[in-house]
C-alpha cells in the first residue's frame, strides 16, 4: 500500500474506534434500530444529491449496492448497535474485531486472495493484543449482546467481499443507494422490535444529537468513503488488517472522553496490536488470482 492509502487506512481506524465511544450515547438515547435507521436516511439525503454522476447509474450498480446494503447495512450495523446497546463498549470493540479475519477467509474462495503466512501471522498477533488490551474490562458482556456484534462483524466481512466482488463501484455513489436501501430494512425491524421512538425523539438532549451527527458525517460518509476507496485499490489481505486498529483508538477515546483509566494490560495490548498490523503490511503485497466464477 502506498503512504496514501496506509494514512487514509489509519484515519478510517481513528473514526470508527472514536464512533464506539459516540455511539454509545445515541443507541443509549434511541431504540438501537431506531437510531441506524436515522443514520442511514440521514446519510442517503446528504449524499445522493451530490454523489459524483457523470452518468446515470448503471442497473448493475442499483442491483450490487441493493445486495450489500443487506450485509453492509441492515445485517451489519443493525446487529451491531443493537448489540453495544446491551453491552459494554470496551468488550464490543474487541468482539467486532472477529471481522478482520472473518474478511480475510471469505476473501479466499470468494475472490481468490489467498493470505500469505506473514499475513496470517499479522493477524493472530494484532488479535491477541485487542484481546490482552481488555482483559480487564471491569464489565460482564451478557451473551446475547456478544452473538448480536459477532453476528454484525460476520456480515460486514462478507459486505466487505461483496463490495470487491461486484466493483468497481464509486464509493459516494455506493454510500448512497446502499444508504436508502438500508432504511426500510433497519425501519421496519424498528417498528416490528422496538418501541418508544417519537418518545425518544422528544426527549433526546445534544449528545444524542451530536452522536448521530458524527455517525453520519464522519462514521459513515468520510469513513466508508475512504473504505470503500481502499477495497478498490488493494487487497482485502492488505486493507482488512487496519480494522484491528479501531480497538485501540476506542480504549484511547474512553480515556480521553468517558476518563477510563490506563492499564499495564491495555497499553502492551495496544501495542502488541500495532506490531500485528504492520506485520501483515511488511514484505511483497499480497496478490490476488482470478476468481473463476
């Protein structure tokens, strides 16, 4: 990967292990379904009307973000914050890590991007430390909130996959429809699960608004944007490591903004989590074969 790509890599990390920290106070706030389905129309308003169109978009391209907007979407993020509402934010932003490799497997018979070892080694180092980094998380995750990010993890991976299977596609322009074609399945999961929104509408104060704000301006389109970006560029192999990142800047936010303490623990974890990283970037890049499918 080019400086370029590994700086535009290490910001999405930033942004989205500042989001668990955010988000936290908005699935808190709001019925969890309620709030991804707020976030997403929100996303789909700001970024159809000025997504890059020189023509119109393709069939093919309605037809490829409609079925990653499912995994991507619906699946991934409705799983998800349903699942960081019923638990802790330290242990979701460990769970949540299973996508990493998780991307990488489902690389290899999708796509044919077979990992080298070197990778593969990376990648059990950069776990280990998210792991050590919150050996003591001072919470108990209840188990249907551990299978509920789990399950949002396993279905962002196969999204990721998608998204390089059925490109190229332009990543604004994919923001978008994925966007709209995720509030009816977010909102109507709401509307049959979840009770209270206007409720919660009335009664959400600035930092729940704030939350969303963030969500859809830096969560969601500046971060997925560069994502969706880099998946077009480079391996999944090479990309996917970077995701591990986010771990260690949510544990930096919760110091920085809830005043987490730091531990022996969380600071070797970190780092062990930084080495894992750049070892699955050392050596010649990985490259990927012709899927004969």
């Amino acid at each position: 990967m080019s400086p370029l790509e590994t700086l535009a890599a290490l910001l999405v990390a930033l942004l989205w292990g500042v989001q668990f920290v955010t988000s936290k106070y908005g699935v808190d706030a709001f019925p969890p379904l309620f709030f991804v389905t707020l976030r997403f129309a929100f996303v789909a308003l700001l970024m159809l009307p000025f997504a890059p169109r020189p023509s119109r978009p393709s069939r093919r391209e309605i037809a490829a973000s409609a079925v990653i907007s499912i995994f991507f979407g619906g699946l991934c993020f409705g799983l998800f914050f349903t699942g960081l509402h019923l638990g802790a934010v330290g242990l979701s932003a460990v769970i949540v890590q299973l996508t990493t490799p998780f991307t990488v497997l489902m690389a290899w018979p999708v796509l044919g991007e077979r990992p080298s070892a070197r990778v593969a080694l990376g990648l059990a180092v950069a776990i280990a430390g998210v792991a050590l980094a919150v050996a003591d998380p001072g919470e108990p995750m209840p188990p249907t909130a551990a299978v509920l990010v789990a399950g949002g993890a396993a279905a962002q991976a196969f999204g990721n996959v998608l998204i390089k299977r059925l490109g190229p596609l332009r990543p604004l322009r994919l923001i978008g429809w994925l966007s709209l074609f995720t509030v009816p399945q977010v909102g109507l999961a709401s509307w049959m699960l979840e009770r209270g929104q206007m409720a919660a509408l009335d009664a959400a104060g600035p930092l729940a608004w704030l939350s969303l704000a963030y969500a859809v301006l830096f969560g969601a389109i500046l971060a997925f944007g560069l994502w969706f970006w880099l998946i077009e560029r480079a391996t999944l192999a090479r990309v996917a490591p970077f995701a591990l990142l986010q771990t260690v800047f949510a544990i930096l936010a919760g110091i920085v903004f809830l005043g987490e303490g730091v531990t022996l623990p969380l600071v070797l974890g970190a780092s062990i989590c930084i080495a894992g990283v750049v070892l699955t970037q050392a050596g010649a890049p990985a490259k990927p074969r012709r899927n004969p499918a």
